[in-house]
C-alpha cells in the first residue's frame, strides 16, 4: 500500500485533552479520532491493528470449538427484567425506546440474549457441550470515559459463551478457554498475567482477569511468588493477630466532636490497629453493620458477594441515626440492634479497642469481642494492604503491581440458566439445568495496551503480529526512477509472502518522513536513500533498535532478513 493514498491523518503536536500515552499515540499517528466523549472513529491505520488483534483471537476461538455468530446491537428490555440485570445495570447501560413505546438497551455484555438463543435451540445433550462467539460493539455509559478507546463508551469486544451438561464439563472448557486466552496474549506480543478477580455484576463464582502490566494500569494485582495473583479487589485477606494483653474493663470517654478514626487517634493517643471501624452499609434496602479494623478498609466487593447481594452502598445520615441513636463517627458495634453485623476477621482479634458508643461525642475504651458484643459473620470484607502476608504460600508478604484488564473469564454455572430457565434433556430424558461459562476480551483496549506496553518518546513500537504493517519502505526520493524501481521490486517480493508493506511514496522531507515513520511504529524499516545510488545499498532497521542501529544491505539481503524474520 502506499502512504500518499491512505488516510494516515499524522499530527505534528500531541493532543492536548488526553490523558494517557497510548492514547495520545492514537491521535498523533493518525489512527483514530474522537467524535465525542468515550465514541472513537477508528481510521484505516487503527483498524489494520484491531483486525489483527481480531483475527488472532478468531483463530484461538476456532481451535477451541468456538462457532462465530453475530448478535443484534439492540437488545430488547424483556430479556434483561428475566435475570433483573435491567434495574442492577444501572446508569451504565444505554436505554432507548422505539416509536411505539417498547423499551430496549444498546448491547453492554450479551448473556441474557444468548441464553435466549440457547433455550429456544438446544433441547438435548446431543447438542452440548457448545461454544458460540462473535465480534461487537458493546456499549456502556462509563461514569468516566477516559484514556482513549482503552475506557470508552463504544468499544469492540470479543465475547464468548459455552454451554455445557454439568460442571465438570464447564471446568475443563474453562480451563481450555483460560490457555486460549494465554495464546491470544502471547501471540499479540504482550507481556501479561493472569489473576483471580471479582465477577462483578456478569456474577459467577470463579473468574479470572488477563493483565497487561502497565504502570499507569486501572487494576492493582497482588501477587506472590508462589504464583498467586488476584486483583486487590478480590485479595484474599488473612487474620491478622493482634498483641495479646489482660481484658482491661470497658470504659466510656468523651470525645467532643471527634469523628473521624485519624482524629480518634489522634485525641486518645492509641494505634489505629486498637479501633474498631463500625460503617452501616445498606445491601438491596437492608441495613448492616460492617466492622473493620481502624487502619483497613472495607472492601465492597468481598462484602456484597458475602451478602450475595445486588447492590451495597454506605447509609446516609438519616439512616445511621435512626440505627445508632448517634450521628456517623460514633457507631460501634456494643447494643447495635436490629441491624446483621459483620465482621472482618481481624476485628475479633482486637483486645481492648475502641469504638463509637453510639452516643453523639463518645467511645468506648477495651471494648472486646464476645465480652462485650457479638456479630452475625466473621469474614474477609476488608481491602488488601501492603504488609499482608500471601493467602497462598502463607509465608511470603504480597507484593503489587499495576495492570490493565484486557480479558475476564467467568465460570457463571447455572446462574442464567436458572435465572431464564434454560435447559437440555440428558440421556434418560430428565431436564437439567444448562450449565455456563462466559469469555471476554476488549479487542479495542488490546490495541490501546499494546501501545501502552511499547511506546518511547518518538511513537509507537508495535509488536510484530498486530503491527498495522510488518515492513515500512521509505524510499527519499520515489521519483527518482532507479529508486523507485528497486522500491517496487523489494515492495512486490515481500507481499507476494504475504507480508504488509508499506511504501512511503509521499514527496515530502527525509526529517517529516523518519519522524512519522518512528510514530506509526511500523516494526520494520527499509531506507532507499543515496547510498544505494552510489554502491547500491538500502538501510534495514527495526523500530525497536536504537538509532545509531542501521544496517547497509543489498537489497535482496534485506529481502532475504526480514522473510527469514517472518518465516516466510
Ligand atoms: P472494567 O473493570 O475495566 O470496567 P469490566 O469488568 O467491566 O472491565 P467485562 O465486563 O469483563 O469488563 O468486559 C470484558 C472486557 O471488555 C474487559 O476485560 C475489557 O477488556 C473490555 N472493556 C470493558 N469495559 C470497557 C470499556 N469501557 N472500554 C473498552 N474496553 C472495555
Ligand atoms: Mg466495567
């Protein structure tokens, strides 16, 4: 292909409004635009890139027995009130209505629609295990759209679903979709890992998230080196013991306006380790007291799939009140009723803490568990810190790291399938549930990632696999005709092996030229320049090597080099 008949828009400044580097290349080389906030128009460079990425996941999905289908974009509103998700999606979903009334949403996830597809065509165990797939556009109202296509509002994704007879089956297809996706990774050229992480609102009890490291990534990851890794959303949390002393008796002080737990601390001189946290939570429109240790933080995640609840959110003031007796600052959890309390584990440790007395400016001195209240659950609801030991090994602390978050795995069960009645006859004719996974990628965010991953100051170095071409051809001047002859020549014999070559036939300056050339991030460069009017070589150069890395080839050696390169 050549330069000067695409529509390769490259600018010469930075965009100012953007927030991240990948993004920022985007722009820069021309490979998308943004039309609004969070709505990309991807231009023929973005989209070489994304058709790679999306034809590296199609064939991993072909292997594994997936079966390519398309869905509508627009999903009608009755499918989504059989599970409930149309109230529990929230402002995220994009709602619309037709001209007579009927209510749909833009396509966000698509489980609800192909568990409908499912139950209407598979009646019997002869049609299972099944894998179907497609390629589409998603939609979510992002609270905030940001960092380019890597959180927009319309984004491609590869979404997959698996249907199968019982739960065995459904965790070896998880398993081969889980080393599917490690391929996918590979092949794109990512440096990646993969973790546990929460289900969020798709549900399910076991998923995984495929990470690329990147340190301005959305998602912290704890991690061990005993191969544990999970997002610090879903990192579990041991006991954490406290010094054990003599029980002191309870004693009630007055704190005048002390509410905040750095300011309780401060006032009583103790360690936030000492403090007992009391928060009223509401989980679906019911209260209930969440206790934590002064210096953790509860985590909401871990909370609502405890409560198995839709939706769990801080009470307001009014609430706390009318449960406490006192305003927020001094709940603790001594004669709470009428509320569940819950516990994290490291709270019943705590001897001789302190609490809110539920009394407006007092707390409660060597308060201790059993003695002096009691709760409903103990369980890991707080957030994982520095200094916590590995859940795994138990012996190492956990260390982290930053990501971004290109595919998530879940192993949802019979969740829909119960939820939309979606079942199979097996071989005695008795009706069963359908069991189910559900498998996505951004293919969008991939692109944006990968960027992220392989990026210097001068542009973008796109691995070899998703580069928008594998070879850049820059001839100096392609009018001159002994230069534009070998440019052809070089041109022809690496496409007719199937490569992606690009020529840079524009009559503009060798500086314009080598300054995009380093933007679009084309792996490979060949330079036809004076040299090879003089003794008759090019220059070779990989994106990736430095500058002062050039070699003088013949043109049939650079032929030869980068088909040896391809295994062509
Ligand atoms: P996140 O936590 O980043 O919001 P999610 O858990 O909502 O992601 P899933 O519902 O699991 O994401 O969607 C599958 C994949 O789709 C994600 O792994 C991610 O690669 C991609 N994705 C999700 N939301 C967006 C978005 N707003 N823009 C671009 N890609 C997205
Ligand atoms: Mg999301």
């Amino acid at each position: 292909m050549f330069f000067s008949k695409l529509l390769i828009p490259t600018l010469r400044e930075f965009p100012s409004d953007v927030d991240v580097a990948s993004a920022k290349l985007m722009i820069k080389s021309g490979m998308i635009r943004k039309l609004a906030s969070g709505f990309y128009e991807f231009l023929p460079l973005g989209l070489k890139v994304l058709r790679k990425v999306e034809s590296i996941i199609r064939y991993e999905m072909s292997i594994i027995g997936g079966q390519e289908i398309i869905l509508p974009l627009v999903f009608p509103k009755s499918l989504w009130t059989e599970t409930g998700r149309w109230n529990i999606y929230g402002k995220e979903l994009f709602r619309l209505k037709d001209r007579k009334d009927t209510e749909f949403c833009l396509a966000p996830t698509a489980e609800e629609i192909i568990v409908d597809l499912v139950r209407k065509d598979v009646k019997s165990y002869r049609q299972l295990p099944l894998m179907l797939y497609q390629f589409g556009a998603k939609f979510r109202d992002e609270i905030r759209p940001r960092f380019g296509v890597m959180r927009s509002r319309e984004f491609l994704m590869k979404d997959a679903y698996s249907f199968h007879t019982d739960e065995l089956d459904l965790e070896k297809y998880y398993q081969i979709v889980f080393d599917a996706y490690k391929n996918i990774c590979v092949k794109c050229g990512l440096k990646f890992c993969v973790v546990e992480s929460a289900s969020g609102p798709i549900g399910g009890s076991l998923s995984h998230e495929f990470m690329i490291l990147a340190d301005n990534g959305e998602t912290e990851i704890a991690w061990c080196r005993c191969g544990y890794g999970a997002t610090t959303e879903k990192a579990e949390c041991l006991k954490v013991e406290s010094c054990k002393e003599k029980l002191h008796t309870l004693e009630e002080v007055f704190t005048p306006s002390v509410s905040t737990i750095e300011d309780t601390v401060k006032f009583l001189n103790l360690s936030p380790k000492k403090f007992v946290k009391t928060m009223i939570y509401i989980a679906d429109g019911n209260p209930v007291a969440v206790l934590a240790r002064g210096d953790h933080e509860i985590n909401e995640a871990k909370l609502q799939t405890l409560l198995e609840a839709n939706e769990v959110m801080l009470a307001d003031e009014q609430t706390v009140i009318s449960i406490t007796n006192a305003p927020t600052g001094f709940t603790g959890p001594i004669g709470l009723r009428d509320v569940n309390i819950v516990a994290d584990l490291s709270v019943i440790e705590i001897l001789n803490a302190v609490c809110g007395a539920n009394k407006k400016d007092y707390h409660v001195k060597n308060v201790n568990y059993k003695r002096d209240y009691n709760v409903n659950i103990v369980a890991d609801v707080r957030k994982v810190v520095s200094g916590d030991i590995c859940p795994r090994c138990k012996e190492e602390e956990l260390k982290f790291l930053r990501g971004i978050e290109v595919g998530h795995i879940f192993k949802l069960s019979t969740k829909y399938s119960k939820l939309m009645n979606a079942t199979y006859l097996d071989t005695k004719g008795k009706e069963n549930l359908i069991f189910m996974g559900c498998y996505g990628l951004g293919v969008t965010r991939i692109v944006a990632a990968a960027i992220e991953q392989f990026h210097d100051d001068s542009g973008i170095m796109w691995p070899d696999n998703i580069a928008p071409f594998e070879v850049l051809i820059v001839p100096l001047n392609y009018y001159d005709d002994r230069t534009r002859e070998v440019t052809e020549k070089i041109y022809r014999e690496l496409s007719s092996k199937g490569l992606d070559v690009l020529v840079d036939d524009r009559d503009e300056r060798p500086g314009v030229k080598f300054k995009d050339a380093d933007l679009i991030g084309i792996p490979y460069r060949i330079t036809i320049g004076r040299r090879y009017l003089t003794v008759g070589n090019v220059e070779f150069k990989a994106r990736r090597d430095s500058k002062d890395n050039v070699k003088f080839l013949k043109p049939e050696e650079v032929v030869a080099r980068i088909l040896k390169i391809f295994k062509k």
